[in-house]
C-alpha cells in the first residue's frame, strides 16, 4: 500500500474523503470504503473529483498516466489534460470513449484513434472495435485516470468504457484513480434490473435503467460484486465529490453527449432512450432531442416535427418525415422512471409489426418488457413485476454509496 501513502499527504483529514479497493488479483486485500464524503459546508458549491488537485497530484508524482476523459473533462473552464500538463503531470495518452474527446460524433459513430491538435497527444478510441486499453497501449503507463460526467442511467455508454477501463487496469496491474462527479438522475432508482443472459455494451451490470449510482460509486461495486472478468478486482482510487449528496439536483455544466442538450433531455433520457429500440423518433435530427417524440406511424396529429441532418445527428431516424407526437415538458419529469409514453405509442401506432426492433430488448435488459407492452399490460402491473430484483439491488446498492441518500 505504500504507493497509496502520498494521497493521504493531509493525514486524518485526507483519508475521510478518498476511498480505495486495490486488486486482489495482485495478493492484496479488498477494502470496502468505510466513510462516506460528507458535505463540508452545505452552503457551498459542489466540488467534483477532478477540482481537488491537492488531493491527487501526490499521487501522480514521477507516475506515467493515460486519461480516459471527454469535453465534460474541465477543471473550471479548463480542459483536464491542459490542467494537468501546467501542473507538471507526466500524461503519455490519452483515451476517448463514445463521440470522441470533444464530444462531437453521433451515437454508435466510429471513433477514430488520432492526435490532439493543442497537446500531440496521440489518443485511442475505446469505442467499436477497440473498448478496451489493449495491453500494448499500457506497457509504459503507471495510472489511468477517469474523469467523465456520466448521467445515471444503465444505457448510457460511459460506464461500460469505464467497466473496460477497470478490467484492463486489473489484468495489466495498473493503478485507477477516478474523478467523482455528481448523477443528474442520483435521487432516485427506477427501472427493471437487466437480465443475466442480457449482458452489451448498453448493459454491462445487472443494474436497473436509474441506478442512482456516481461512476465512483458504481466503480466500487464492480469491484465489489466481482463483475470483471475473471472476478478480478481494480486497484481503484476515487476522490469524492464534495458538497453532493443523492438529495442534489444538479444541473449540467456541460452537455454530455451531442443530443443531451440541456437539463430537461438529461431528465427525460431515463424514460424516453428505450424509444431508440422502435420505429418512433426521440427528436434526433430537430433542436429538441430527447424532448419530443414523434412517428410517421402516430395517428394522434396534434403535434409534428421533420428530423433534419444536423451535427451530432447527421442521419437521424425519419429524415425528412413528418412525425406526429408531442413535446415533452418539465411537468413530465416525475422523478421516477416511466413506460406511460411507450404504452400511448404502441397502443396508437398504425404500424404495431414494425413498432419494436431487436435494439427494445438490448435497452430494457429484459425480453419481459416488450412482451408485457404487447399483451396491453399497465403501467401499474408492468412495474409490479419489477419490484423483487429492483428491491434487492437497493439493498445491495447502499453498501456502496459514498454520499448520503435520498431516502
């Protein structure tokens, strides 16, 4: 553990708010946290991982690091790489997970490896073919650090690079240190737990659809629950954020991806992602993505919108068609995960055949969902069923928290 001891350069006052888990594939002993990041003062502004140098550049010092970062990455203003390089530390690459390192690619788009143009930092896309560091790239790197805004939902394909990230971290034997950053959708879980036999790169853990997790959090229960491969174990270092707590309703900096605009698609992505998986538009290719929804197919005509090319959406589903639906609005953000929008899309569908497509079951994690959807169960019915799995995550879940919850 001596390795770990410049972190605690602050002693007492340093130990109480980072937490680590170091590999037991390497003969070490796994280490449940056993505080929690209290807010110092609740008066005071939210400080994420990345914020808290002093806390982590001992840490760094004479190490050889990778980034796995995006354009939500900052220090302030500042890019983290540009932070980190001013402040001496040794970064030899850089890795960018889905639409690249400044965010700008479409969904499922392919990344292509290259350089940065301000640094020369030559950078590795962990999306397609490649999402997960190969060895070769981390023969001469000590640490990675992971400092991405992620926004709580099991879909969102953040944490599965961070899953790989950690996987390749436990097989190579070397060091992670995660930047904590508050979950937009972290006051509450919602959702169905995603089936064992369902496991992609848009469901990597059987977790619900709102986990109410931070990527730390959800770090330390990959370690915990054993879900890499070979059941290893990272050796995981995460630097709370402070001032958060699962009560905060935070807000957005910085876009997280090219479609996820503002707060109100943040909060409706939960609920309206599964639509990716039918032949009904979620507003990609307009300037309301993920805030209104709509399909040629619709026979309520109340409202319409044509999907256009546009960045980020360049070829949206039903270019050039109208599609009939409707806007979505801040009173349709419950606080809780809902089908009622799928159910009022099939139920008046002219096309119900080709609603569905194989993707639905990919996002729900579970076959159950489209056949309930079919058969014309209820909302009410539909998440009955879901309570016994999601009540044992909950359980399981609150051995992992590093802030205090929502309950």
């Amino acid at each position: 553990m001596q390795h770990l001891l410049l972190l605690f350069f602050s002693a007492l006052l340093s130990l109480k708010q980072c937490t680590e888990s170091t590999g037991e594939s390497r003969g070490q002993t796994s280490v449940q946290p056993q505080t929690t990041a209290e807010p110092v003062n609740k008066n005071t502004e939210i400080i994420t991982g990345a914020q808290q140098t002093s806390r982590y550049l001992p840490w760094l010092k004479d190490k050889r690091v990778a980034l796995v970062v995006n354009q939500t990455s900052v220090i302030g203003k500042k890019h983290l790489v540009d932070s980190l390089l001013a402040l001496g530390v040794n970064i030899k690459l850089i890795y960018a997970p889905e639409h690249g390192f400044r965010g700008e690619a479409d969904a499922g788009a392919h990344i292509s490896n290259d350089k940065d143009a301000q640094t020369n930092l030559p950078i590795f896309s962990l999306y397609g073919k490649n999402k997960k560091p190969a060895a070769e790239q981390l023969k001469d790197i000590d640490a990675v650090i992971f400092d991405i805004q992620d926004v709580g939902t099991r879909f969102y394909t953040y944490i599965s690079t961070m899953h790989y990230v950690m996987e390749a971290c436990a097989e190579n034997n070397k060091q992670l240190l995660i930047l904590d950053r508050p979950n937009p959708n972290g006051y509450y879980v919602d959702g169905p737990v995603r089936d064992t036999e369902h496991q992609s790169f848009v469901g990597m853990h059987p977790i619900p659809i709102v986990h109410g997790l931070t990527v730390g959090e959800l770090a330390q229960m990959i370690n915990g629950e054993k879900w890499l491969a070979g059941q290893r174990t990272c050796n995981l270092t995460v630097i709370p954020v402070q001032n958060y707590s699962h009560k905060t309703r935070y807000s957005l900096p910085i876009k997280p991806s090219p479609n996820l605009p503002n707060d109100l698609a943040v909060q409706l992505y939960p609920s309206v992602c599964l639509f990716e998986g039918t032949n009904v538009s979620v507003g990609r290719g307009t300037e309301m993505p993920f805030q209104v929804l709509g399909s040629p197919f619709y026979t309520k005509k109340t409202y319409s919108f044509t999907p256009k090319p546009m960045q980020g959406a360049t070829n949206p589903p039903h270019l050039n068609q109208v599609c009939y639906g409707y806007k979505l609005k801040s009173a349709d953000v419950q606080g809780k995960f809902t089908v009622q929008y799928i159910l009022d899309f099939y139920r008046n569908s002219t096309d119900k055949e080709k609603f569905f497509t194989n993707f639905f079951t990919t996002l729900a994690g579970t076959p159950a969902l489209k056949e309930q959807i079919i058969a014309g169960k209820t909302e009410e019915q539909i998440r009955a069923s879901w309570q016994p799995a999601l009540q044992a995550y909950k359980k399981m879940r609150k051995q992992y928290l590093l802030y205090p919850d929502f309950e």
